[in-house]
C-alpha cells in the first residue's frame, strides 16, 4: 500500500504499521544478580560491624 508518500506494510492482525518493529529489550538477569551480591556482601558487613566481629581491638 501507498498513502501519501509513506510505503506502509501489513502487520498479523492487518493493520497497517507506519513504523519499524522495536527490538527486544536485553535481559537484566546479569544486572539483577549483581545488585543483589553486592547487596548480600552489604547486609553481610552490616551485620558483621553492629555485632562487634569488625572493629574489635585485640588486647
């Protein structure tokens, strides 16, 4: 089909597309998991300081 200058193609449900089909997004699965380790070796210092493990002078 041509509609004022534009070449316009049928998509499945046969309405026509004026744009190009988006790309799929990348997966953030690598992302999540390394917010979430750092997350854990915070939470693990954390815990580490408050209970006293860290920062105990020796005498």
């Amino acid at each position: 089909m041509r509609a004022r200058g534009r070449v316009e193609r049928e998509i499945a449900d046969g309405e026509p597309s004026r744009f190009a089909q988006a790309p799929a997004p990348a997966s953030e699965r690598r992302a999540w998991l390394l917010a979430c380790a750092i997350g854990a070796l915070g939470l693990v210092a954390l815990v580490a300081v408050l209970s006293g493990v860290v920062g105990q002078s020796v005498s």
